[in-house]
C-alpha cells in the first residue's frame, strides 16, 4: 500500500502539519508514503514526491473531497501509474448519506432527502418525530447552535447556518429522525478490504453486517447505542477522509500495515 498525504501549502516536502503524526508513524512503520500539493493541484497539477511508484496500489489520506474532486484525484493516479483502491463511485457511496442510506436504513435513524429549497414545513408536518437532525449529505452544523431542530423553521435556521459556516450545503439537505442515544458510546471503526476494525475491543455485530453490505475497500463506520441498548449506525465515511478520532495513531498503522501482507 501506497499512502498519499497532502504537503504543506508552503512546503512540497513536508507533509501538511494536521497528518503529521499519522504520517511520521506510517513512515517509520515502513509504509510507502508521498505527498503532493493540494494548490497546485487545484491548478491541474499533480507531481507526487517521492513519485509513485509503477502499480503501487495508492490509499489517499488527506480532507474531505467532493466526488467530482476525488474523481479527479483518482485520474491523476492512474495516470502517474498508481492504482487507486477506491473507485470513484465506492468514494461517493461511503461519502454521501443518501447513496448508502438504502442499503443501510435499518442499521441508522430514518431521513428524509431534500433540495436546499424544499417545503421544510411540508416535510417536517408529514414526519411528525421527537426532533430532526439536520446535516447536507456530508456534515452536520458544527457549531454551538448544533443540528438538532424541532420546528420546520429549526430546520431552516440549521440549513442556512451550514451554508453560512461552510459556504455551501454539499449536495442537499438530510432531515434525518432524532434517536435518543447514551452518551458518549460513539465508536469509529474501520472496514477494510471487508474484515472491521474497532480499536482494541469487539467489533459489534453491527459493524461486520454493514461490512458486508458495502463493497468499498475502506471505509469507517460510527456505531452510538440508543438508550434502549441497541446498537445505531450514525455515518458511514470514506475511510481515505475519515479522522481517527479516538484512535491510537499505533492502532490505525497496523490496521494499515497488516492490510498489505
Ligand atoms: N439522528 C440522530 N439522533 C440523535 N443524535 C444524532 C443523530 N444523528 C447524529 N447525532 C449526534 O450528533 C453527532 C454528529 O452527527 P454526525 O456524525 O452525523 O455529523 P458530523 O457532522 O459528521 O459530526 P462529526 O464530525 O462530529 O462526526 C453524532 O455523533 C451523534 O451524537
Ligand atoms: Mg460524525
């Protein structure tokens, strides 16, 4: 496996100071690991170091993409030589909640998929729930205000704050079911090449029926239990985009390394 880091913006040989640590210890670990330059890639650029190496199978691991820009990602691999492990299409099914919500919506909270300029009051009255969590196909509101809402003009509220905040909604809007949930029992696990991975304990039941559901080579799955004890998938990401949150950086290497025996 071939791992690629984007550089920093003002350094081509070092990598971007936010994968610093993930990217000393894959390094040291003995992985192949290149950088590249997101600007001048956004230029049509792309001059991985060190280059890739001929049918190195490549793992990108940097920010968040849009479809469209992984797709072009994907193409400046291929024709460095590289051979990318995520398709295109496996990058927007793991990316975009509602390409894998119906293969998963009985594992996750009920949504409903709108335009940015839907009827809310329209949805919100044919869905009568406890609350809506509100988030465009990719990210919730971050910010103090959250993205819980209780009112069609919530919603509304929670949808121009992401656009305010983040400049755009990314694809559309997902009104999805509040589900009460215990607190902190959130865990991020990885899948790859179809065999889950939590980081150190059991991988719950949940986490091998949605690896065997979702033909993508890497992908992380956030599993929270609902107070009634049953276990809720909350997202699905590319696990190229995903952060480790609680895990070990150690953790993620092996998971990385073992993969390439
Ligand atoms: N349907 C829901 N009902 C209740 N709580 C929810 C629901 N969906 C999400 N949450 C809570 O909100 C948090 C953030 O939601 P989510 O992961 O979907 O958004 P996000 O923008 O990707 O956030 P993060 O970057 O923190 O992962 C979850 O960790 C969970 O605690
Ligand atoms: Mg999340």
């Amino acid at each position: 496996m071939h791992l690629l880091f984007p550089s920093d913006p003002f350094n081509k040989k070092s990598v971007d100071e936010t994968y610093a640590i993930e990217y000393e210890a894959l390094c040291s670990a003995g992985l192949r690991c290149s950088l590249f330059s997101t600007l001048d890639f956004d230029q049509g650029i792309f001059s991985p170091w060190p280059h890739l190496t001929a049918d190195a199978k490549v793992l990108y691991r940097g920010w968040m993409l849009t479809p469209e820009e992984y797709g072009r990602l994907h193409k400046a691999i291929s024709t460095s030589g590289g051979v990318p492990v995520t398709s295109p299409h496996q990058y927007r099914l793991c990316h975009y909640l509602p390409e894998w919500y119906p293969l998963l919506h009985d594992c996750t909270p009920e949504t409903i998929f709108a335009s940015r300029d839907a009827d809310f009051e329209y949805i919100v009255a044919k869905h009568v729930w406890p609350a809506y969590f509100v988030k465009d196909y990719v990210k919730s509101l971050t910010t103090k205000r959250g993205s819980v809402a209780s009112s069609a003009d919530d919603v509304s509220e929670i949808v121009s704050l992401i656009e305010q905040f983040r400049g755009e909604v990314e694809g559309g809007v997902c009104i999805r079911k509040y589900e009460d949930l215990r607190p902190n029992t959130e865990e991020r696990y990885f899948v790859l090449n179809g065999r889950a991975y939590g980081r150190g304990h059991n991988v719950p039941e949940l986490v091998h029926e949605i690896a065997r559901r979702i033909m993508s080579p890497f992908f992380s799955a956030d599993v929270a239990m609902r107070t009634d004890g049953t276990p809720r998938l909350i997202e699905l990401g590319d696990g190229q985009v995903s952060s480790l949150k609680s895990w070990p950086v150690e953790a993620f290497v092996s998971l990385i390394a073992n993969s390439d025996e």
